[in-house]
C-alpha cells in the first residue's frame, strides 16, 4: 500500500497521477475524482483563493488516507490539492485509489473526498464582479460524513 | 508561550493572523484560552463565540476540551471549504 | 448532457477522456473508472478474451448511460468498452462522469458499473497455464444491483 | 423465420453458433422456443435448461415469457461477465 500526499499551487496531471494508480500490482480498478472550480450561477466568478494552514493541510491528507487505508484493502491512494488562485474550470483537487476491487475503490476515493470537505483545513474565497466572499460550509457536506460512521 | 493562530475568514474578521500568549508554565484548558481571548474587546468576543468554531493543538483537530501547554501551536478557524 | 459509448479492439486513453469530461460547462466534479486485466493469484494468466454480442453491447451501454440520466443530472457520460484479446494489466473498460457536484458523479459511476456487470453483453474466457476456462459470474455483481432497486 | 444465436460458454458447448427456425408466420413464446431447441439431443437439453440462462429478443433483455416471431433475431447466453 502507498501514500501519496500533496499540497500545491502548480497544476496537476491526471493522466500522470493515473498512470502511476495503474501500475500497482494487482490493481483491477483505478477510481479517480477531480474536483474544478465552477463557475456562479450567474456567471461573475473571475477567480477564487484557496487558503490553507501549512504543515496541518499535509497531516491532515495524509491521516485521511490512512483512515481509508484501514477500512479498505488499498493499492495506492494518491491526493493532490491545490492552493493560491484558481479561475473557473481550473483543477482544485485530485483523489485517485487503485485497489483490486471496484466497490472498495469507489468506496475509499468518495469516503476521502468526504473527510476531505470537512477535516482538511483550506478555505475558498471567491472574487467575484460583487466583491470578495468566503465560501460557506456546505450542510450537505457534513451529513455526508454520516454514512462513515 | 503559546503560539495561536487564526485563519480565513476568522483571520479576517479579527485583523490577526498570529498571537502569542504567555501561560507561565501551566497547562491550560482550549475553552479557557478562548475565553480570555474573547475579552480583549466586542469584536473578539463576537467572532469567537462562534458555535462553528475549529480548533486544532499542533496542527491537529481537538475539541475545546482538549489542553495546551508552553511551546504548543493552537489555531481556530471556521468551518474548512476546500475540496 | 451528452453520452458517448464506445466498444472496441483498440485501446482507449483515459488522459483523452478526462480532458472531454472537464470541458462539460457547470462541471465541478469528473469521476472516473478504469478496469484492468488483473494476474491470477497463482500468476498464469497469458492473456483473455473478450467476447460480446455485437450491436446489443452498444444498445446496452446507451441504456444504462440514459438510466443514470433520469436519475441524476449528469453533465456527459462517457463508456469505453475492450473486446477482443488482453493481457495482464491491460485496460478493459471506462467509465467517466462528469456532473456539478462530487455525490451523484459517484453514484452514476458505480451504478454504470454495477449495471454494465449485469447487463452488458461480454463475456470473459482466461487463458492460462492450465488451459482456458470462462469466467464464472460473481454472486457480489449481482447483489450490487440490489441497492438501486 | 426466427435467427437464434448462442454466445460464449453455451456457444461452445452447444457447438453453435446460430440456428434458423422456422415459426410459419406464428407468434410463440420464447419458452416454447426454447422447449424446442432442448429437444434436439441430450446435449441440448442440458445446456439450454440452465436456469441462470439469459435471453435477448432484437438485443434487449427479456425474460422467457416474452414473445418472438417471424423476422426477430433471438439470442441466449450465460449471465455477463464484462467490466
């Protein structure tokens, strides 16, 4: 089983990160998420900053991972975050799982993007045509964690 | 000392990014710490009774029960956005 | 929302088709799924072979894209399909999701899954040391249908 | 005229791989089609009396209550094993 852990402001490739997912042993399935900034609703969006606590964001990813890791047989977990400024449809956060099985990696990439939303310390402020707002926590965020329990 | 740190939108509101606090060697309750934070003045006390709250003692999460002593990192911030 | 399926010899490139799936307007998530050609336990698979029954496995794929559209909103899906002989770590199929939010990419993911499983017609014989045997459908496929029902 | 095809391990085992029946113009039952077929030879009957046996009238799933006639293409196969 391996970890890999990043917390960064360059871009990422998921072609990369995928090829590197496919090759562990005995992997029959590579689940990948990725998340991209979206545009508003009505469209005002011009970019928005990812804030994050250095040091704690890198614990936080990587004790995830092994919570993951100790649920579900796993090949590979691999989590990118970005951080800094992003524009709409730019590449926010990569989670990919390799295992043998396919529940077992669908159910590990959801569970880490759920922990993720609510344990890992990044905020988002979005700067928009009506000024600059920091993004809310998301209800449905926290019930998903529910299900884990 | 202890090193406290805010973060995002509490970083903001309070106009603070870091504060150092002297605790003459005792280990101190997270709730009490708070608590003397949030009488340095209104703006203070209003964004740190905050039921939302995060707080985490070197770098990981904790409850406000948790304890802090001399040298530890204690950080508060809001609700995390990120994914 | 648009979905594309595909059934073929040739391999496909999962680079290729995540860069169509984050092009999607108000994307904000893309899951993926690959599945690989995994070793035996007692490592003598040379190859397999995948059959199908041709036009239907097309029919099939774009049924069960359309079911997952009347359940979620989806932004595009696409599903790629190997037929034909493969070895070992090889890539057999693809399915890729693009949607706003991360729960229903995930959930449109693993239910194309579970239903391809059941309802696609292709059909695996391994090849191995010990000669060639079809492969026995897992009683874990179906049960896996039982929680969309 | 009704084609049958057979796929996979029952293809194989049937030694088949599609068969002509003729229905004259009369619309029967997938049941009573496969009644037929079994009655071919012992071989027949064993493999096509399989109860995990799946069917297909013009490639969509049916189950064998369904119907058939003149100019449908009828397929059966053992359950799927892609993905």
């Amino acid at each position: 089983m391996s970890i890999f852990v990043a917390v960064q402001s360059d871009d990422f490739c998921v072609a990369s990160e995928y090829n590197e997912l496919r090759q562990h042993a005995s992997c029959g399935a590579v689940v990948t998420f990725s998340g991209l900034v979206r545009e508003l609703s009505d469209n005002t969006l011009h970019s928005m900053t990812l804030e994050h606590y250095p040091g704690m964001t890198e614990q936080a990813l990587i004790a995830i991972a092994e919570q993951a890791q100790q649920r579900w047989q796993l090949g590979a977990v691999h989590i990118i975050h970005r951080v800094g400024t992003l524009k709409p449809h730019q590449q926010i956060v990569f989670v990919g799982i390799a295992s043998a099985h396919r529940a077992v990696a669908f159910a590990a990439c959801e569970f880490i993007m759920d922990y993720l939303k609510n344990r890992a310390p990044f905020w988002k402020k979005e700067h928009t045509a009506q000024g600059d707002y920091w993004v809310e926590a998301k209800a449905s965020d926290k019930q998903a964690l529910t299900r884990w329990e | 000392m202890i090193k406290i740190l805010f973060f995002a939108a509490l970083r903001e509101r309070l106009e603070c990014e870091q504060y150092l606090l002297s605790c003459d060697g005792k280990i101190l309750n997270v709730a009490t710490v708070l608590e003397q934070l949030r009488n340095r003045c209104n703006n203070w006390q209003q964004e740190l009774s905050r039921t939302d709250l995060l707080c985490a003692v070197n770098q990981q999460l904790v409850p406000l029960t948790a304890s802090v002593q001399d040298g530890d990192e204690l950080a508060f911030f809001p609700p995390v956005t990120g994914g």
